[in-house]
C-alpha cells in the first residue's frame, strides 16, 4: 500500500529544460513564485517541489546584482550612498544600531 494510483485530478507536473530556465532567469529577475506558478499554470507549491534548485540559483543571482548595485552606490559620498551602506548592513549582514556591541574575541 505504500505506492497508491493517483485518482482523477489533473496529471503530474512533469517540468522541462525549457521551463527550469524560465523559473531560474523570472527568479533572477525578481518576480514572485506566485507569478511565476501562473505562468506555468502551477501551485506555487508545486513549483517549490519540482523547480527548488532553479528557485534557489535565481535568488542567488538576485542578491548578488542587488548586492553589487547597492555597494555601487555606497561608494559615494552622498546621503545615499550613506542609506545604501546602512540598509546593507541591516538586510545581508543583520546589523543594528541598537544592539550593544560585542566583546573582542580571545
């Protein structure tokens, strides 16, 4: 009883080569899964299940550009440029002003 036939409902979703590309380069791009799903006509689960890896590249190659954007602009002297190194510092490496600061490790 451990493999049951799947009854009615619609057939499995078997991804393609062409489809793995699509949901890593939309991914890269910044869209949500959930408008990706749709444009597969898939759950967004089902697009977690089948595409994890590409999702998973795709975001890699969001943070890095936005990454490589922010430091851009960081590199300034503007007010900006200020805003762009502290937003930085808080999304990628958690960083607060209010917390207090760590003792030198020995």
């Amino acid at each position: 009883m451990a493999h049951l036939k799947r009854k009615g409902g619609r057939p499995a979703h078997e991804p393609s080569l062409t489809d793995r590309r699509l949901v890593e380069v939309l991914t890269a791009e910044g869209l949500s899964q959930i408008e990706i799903g749709r444009m597969l006509a898939v759950s967004p689960k089902t697009l977690r299940l089948h595409y994890r890896e590409e999702l998973d590249r795709g975001s890699a190659r969001l943070e890095a550009a936005l990454a490589v954007h922010l430091f851009r602009i960081a590199n300034g002297k503007s007010a900006i440029a200020l805003k762009a190194i502290t937003f930085l510092l808080r999304a990628r490496f958690g960083w607060s002003p209010y917390l207090p600061p760590q003792s030198p490790r020995s």
